[in-house]
C-alpha cells in the first residue's frame, strides 16, 4: 500500500506534466496564430494594402492580443451599440448566393474579418 508521500509525489508530478503539457499546446497554437497572421500581413503588403512596416506592427500587435488573457467583458458584449445595428433589405426577386467553400473563400472571408477588426478599432481609437 503507498504511503501518503507517494501519493503527494505523484500528484505533484501529474500537475507538473499537465502544466508542461498545456505550454506546449498553448505554444503550439501561437507559433501557428503567428504564421497565419505573418502570411495575412504578407498577402497584404503584395497587394499594396499596407506597407511592411504597418505589416510588422499588425503582427506584432494581433500577437500581443492573443497572448492577453481573456476576460468575461471580453467575450461578451456588455455595452449598447451607439447606432442600430444595420439590416439589408433583400427585393423578392433578389435571392442571396451560397459561395461553394474554398481556400479562396476562407481566404477572402479572413481578410474582411481584419478589415472589420481594423475598422472597429479606428472606431474605438477616434470615441
């Protein structure tokens, strides 16, 4: 029968793994968060959209986002827009498209997501 010392050895060390293990997952996300967002700003400056240097500040700064805690006020909206939210109204003969799923798609739908972060945060900025 183990004595009480084993049993608290082995719970330390259990919690050691898990602590190591959850770093390397946590790390393993960031380095891939930080290649999607470095291809992103990449793709950007091809087109002309922002220079390197805003490239390496947007990296730099969605990078800082990710590894900030998040706080329940982060994930849900506790405060009143100060407009309406905006409705498009469709005509009857008007029928809304279904895109087939592409990289493409992904691609393009990733990139209007910055823009509307952007956007957001000029908005938050200029309040």
């Amino acid at each position: 029968m183990p004595g009480f010392g084993d049993i608290v050895q082995k719970a330390f060390y259990l919690g050691v793994g898990l602590a190591s293990y959850a770093g390397e997952k946590a790390g393993g996300k960031l380095a891939e968060l930080r290649s999607q967002v470095q291809k992103l700003a990449d793709e950007m400056v091809a087109r002309g959209e922002m220079n390197t240097e805003e490239a390496r500040r947007f990296v730099e700064d969605m990078m800082k986002q990710a590894q900030q805690p998040q706080t329940p006020a982060d994930t849900a909206e506790t405060t009143t827009p100060s407009e309406p939210r905006r409705i498009e109204i469709l005509e009857e003969d008007e029928a809304p498209t279904v895109k087939e799923t592409s990289t493409e798609n992904v691609d393009d739908l990733r990139d209007q997501v910055l823009k509307l972060q952007e956007e957001l945060k000029r908005l938050q900025r200029d309040q």
